[in-house]
C-alpha cells in the first residue's frame, strides 16, 4: 500500500489549492516544497537593504481575481482573504498631459474616449459587442479543460460577425487590429501597455492580451501576495494537507509507464498512487521523470520544443511623495502604463531580439499602497510595475554581470521620471529579480515567467502541447497542474482544475 494517496510537488499557489481539494475529497495528501515557505514567486515582502515598512512583489506582478468557487468552497474569507475590483482597468498616459483611462463601465470608457475621437467612441462600442461571446467562453474555460481549435471555431464562427472576430484574433497582430478599427493616435497607443506578456513585435502579438483584459475586469487582494499565499496556506493546512519544506525532489518514480512516487535528494523514498507536479512541464518530465522513462517518444520530443523566452520582469519602486504621471488621483484606483508611438515599441522590440536591454522599455504597473497601507509607511508610496521586453539572452555579456542590473535599473528609473518628473530625488528603491535570476533561483527557464510563450502555438488546447492540453501526461498517474498547462493566473483556478482531473480519474465528480 501507498504511503499517500496523492503527492503533489511544488507549494505555489495552484500547489496549495490542488493539494487543499485533494485532501477534501478524502485524499491523504503530502505537499512537497524545496524553499521554507510556500507561494514561489507570489511573494510580497520587505526587502534586506532597503527602506524599512516597504514591501515589494520581487518575481510577479499583478493578482488578479481568485475564483469564486475556490473563495467559497475552501472558505478563504476566514483566513483574512479579500478580494476586490480595481477601477479604472487601465490608463494610459502620453506624457505630454492627456491620458485615457478604460473603465469598468462601458459608457465612462465611451466617454473618455470620444475626448479624443467621436468615430472611435462609437467604434470601441462596436469592438466590446464584437468580443463578448469570446470573453464569456473564456470565463467558462477557467474551470474546464481549454477548449479546441475546433471548438472555438464552432462557438464563435455561427454568424458573420463571429468569423470575422475569429479571423481577428488568430489571424491578425494586434496592432493591426488597433489601426483598423480606431483612427485618432492616442486612442491606439491607449493599448501599448497591453503588449505585456508578449514577446513578439506588436503586430506579430496575439490580440488575445489586449481583449482578455478589456473583457475582464483587473482585481486586486489585500496584502498582496502575502493575503493571498497566507489564505491559500491556511485553507491547506485546515484541510489537513501534510508539508515538507526545505525538501526537493530528486526524481519521480516510473515504474511500468505509471508514477508510484518519488525519490527525494537524502535517498528517502515515498509513495503515492498519484503525483501532481507544478513544476515547468520539461522540468518535470526530461529532469524528475527522465526521457528514458517517458514511453510515449513523440510526447518527449513536443516536451524539448517547448519554447521558453524571457518577455519581461517585475520591477518595483518605494518613493517618499505621490507621483504625478499627468492623471487625476483617482486613477491610481487601477492599472496605469505608458503609451509612446508604435515605433518606439517595435524599437524596444528590436533591440530585445538583438539581446540588447531596451532604452524606452514599456511598461505597466499600479500603486497597490494608494488603497493598502500595508506597502509602505505613512508619507510613502509602492508601485509595482510589469517592464517589457527584457531579454533573458544578452547580446554582449550575461545577467550575472552586476552592471546588467544596474543598467536595467536606471532605464527602468529613466522611463518613470520622463513620465513623472516630479519623483526626481524622491526615488528612495528599486526592486526585483533579471531574467537570469528568474532562472537561477525560480527554475524559470529562461527567465520566462509565463513558463512557456504566450503564442498560439502554445495557448488554449496547444498548451503545453498538442494532444495534451489539460493536466494528464502520458504516464498513467501523474498529472501537471498550474501555468505550464493552463495559464489562469494565480486565480487558484489551475490547482482546482488539476484536482478535478485527479478525482474524475479516481470516480469521484464532487469536489
């Protein structure tokens, strides 16, 4: 007999939320974690060497929404938890005093807008009826396996218009998109914050990042990282999932194309009938399992031609006064980036592709410690920020060059200031980890945060691969859960999903 009914390796957020529903539902379940605390890269915390009371997000970014059910079925309100809207979504400042914020409500959005361009008022009207039947399919996927080419095609292409909106958005780069259907230039450069997440040129770039965001609203927890990972933890813990930090994995145990445990670095040996691995899918399968175990060849092949690529990093900044970007203070009520012209975009994503850290990098962020005193001290302020594109290859020297950094740093500092000049002598520190430290200290290969490109040769039902979109790998028994397989953001959406993977296996449909 096993000595656990499910092992699951890695404490990130989908590793305790697939692990907490495992236990739930009647399985003894062991989580395994190589560091002494769990969340991975959600971390939110001070910083050594830097100003006291301070805290920054050193490896992600934004937080987004946690899923209803995994709110309401591991109660994570209890624990603290809370989850809110952040309004407006987005906005966009030109640095030259105009700005255009997109908000929840439509109509503020279309008002906003017909500032600039009464076509493109009406216009973007057109645009959300355009893409509502795709934002609702991809509300109802977070908690499925993604649905197919096929499929996605069947949905949406019964109408005229439906195919058009097919064709758009897997046949047209975004800029495109944006140029045709908004004439007025600061209504089109509104959406160059958006890139975020692409490592491709804006008009090789999927419209599929700029209208998931317009077509959900962006969320924010309190406290961070830390809210969400102390919840997450507690809601495990509560459950009774058993913990083994400061452990790492050697290999999982294949023994006749099934996993029946794992073999940690001391020699100790343990059991299970299932493993679930939230580690990177080559990680997994080409180091813990080892291609010689992997049977299914033509899946160990799609395994090495995952394609990993840096596309940007966290950076976060403490100032000691309110920064003026040229936008009302509400709008801190929400995102805010940067919008230059489109050849200073696709500039910056030239010299990414040469190795070269750009000069005018693009970014996005917000100020979380404008609605949560927990970021910082009274008459402080922190803002987080995504800044793209950031190559993890360099052109000519490599991350562990502390000047790298340095030159990253004050760029990075050089692009706030053109937009904020008044935070002249007030930026009091800057942090975050380089493509290469992602590397190094998250297994991210290559820096990328994604853990696999966000392309469409690697998204929906191509993700990780085709044949095996979902959480199941050809070794019976062992199962992939988080952002390798399914990119739900930290929703916890992705560890429920695994869960049920794992219990419709097993007969049980109740989670």
């Amino acid at each position: 007999m096993a000595q656990y009914d499910a092992i699951v390796i890695g404490a990130n957020n989908a590793g305790l939320i697939c692990a907490a529903f495992l236990k739930r539902n009647g399985l003894k379940t062991l989580l395994i974690e190589r560091e002494d605390h769990p969340g991975a890269t959600a971390i939110t915390t001070e910083v050594e060497g830097m100003p006291a009371g301070y805290r920054f997000n050193l490896a992600a970014t934004g937080q987004g929404w946690v899923n209803p059910m995994v709110v309401e079925k591991l109660e994570l309100e209890k624990y603290g938890f809370e989850n809110f809207g952040l309004n407006p979504s987005l906005t966009t400042t030109f640095g030259d005093g105009n700005y255009l914020s997109i908000w929840v409500e439509a109509d503020k959005t279309i008002e906003e807008i017909r500032k600039f361009s009464e076509h493109d008022a009406e216009a973007y009207k057109d645009f959300l009826h355009k893409w509502q039947p795709f934002g609702v399919m991809m509300k109802q996927s977070m908690l499925q396996d993604a649905p197919g080419f096929a499929q996605m095609a069947g949905a949406i292409t019964s109408s005229v218009d439906g195919k058009i909106a097919f064709r758009d958005i897997f046949f047209k780069g975004m800029k495109t998109l944006v140029y045709q259907t908004f004439e007025n230039d600061y209504v089109r450069r509104a959406f160059i914050p958006l890139l975020e997440g692409s490592s491709e040129y804006p008009d090789n770039t999927t419209p599929l990042f700029m209208i998931a965001h317009l077509m959900t609203q962006f969320g924010a927890i309190k406290h961070g990282y830390a809210g969400l990972i102390d919840a997450f933890n507690k809601a495990a813990v509560d459950q009774g999932v058993e913990f083994m930090y400061n452990t790492t994995v050697k290999r999982i145990i294949v023994e006749g194309n099934k996993a029946t445990g794992v073999e940690l670095t001391d020699g100790t040996v343990i059991t299970a009938d299932k493993v679930i691995s939230n580690l990177e899918v080559n990680n997994t399968m080409l180091n813990l399992v080892g291609e010689d175990n992997i049977e299914d060849k033509k899946y160990a092949h799609q395994v090495k031609d995952i394609r990993y690529k840096a596309q940007g990093i966290t950076l976060s900044m403490a100032i000691d006064t309110m920064p003026d970007f040229g936008f009302p203070e509400d709008r801190f009520g929400g995102w805010f980036g940067f919008g230059p012209d489109y050849k200073q975009v696709e500039t910056a994503y030239y010299q990414y592709n040469m190795g070269r850290i750009p000069d005018d990098l693009q970014i996005i962020g917000y100020m979380p410690s404008y609605w949560d005193d927990f970021y910082a001290p009274e008459g402080g302020q922190c803002m987080q920020f995504f800044v793209f594109p950031v190559p993890y290859d360099l052109e000519d020297s490599s991350w562990d060059d502390p000047a790298k950094k340095q030159e990253l740093y004050d760029k990075f500092e050089k692009k706030i200031l053109e937009y904020a000049p008044n935070l002249e002598g007030h930026v009091i520190g800057i942090q975050g980890y380089t493509p290469g430290e992602l590397h190094d200290k998250f297994d991210m290969t290559n820096g990328d945060i994604m853990h696999g490109s966000m392309d469409w040769g690697q998204l929906m039902s191509f993700r990780p691969m085709p044949g095996y979109a979902g959480y199941r790998t050809p070794i019976k028994d062992l199962y992939m859960s988080g952002a390798p397989v399914d990119h739900g953001g930290l929703t916890g959406a992705t560890g429920l999903t695994a869960a049920r993977a794992v219990l419709t296996d097993m007969g049980k449909d109740d989670l």
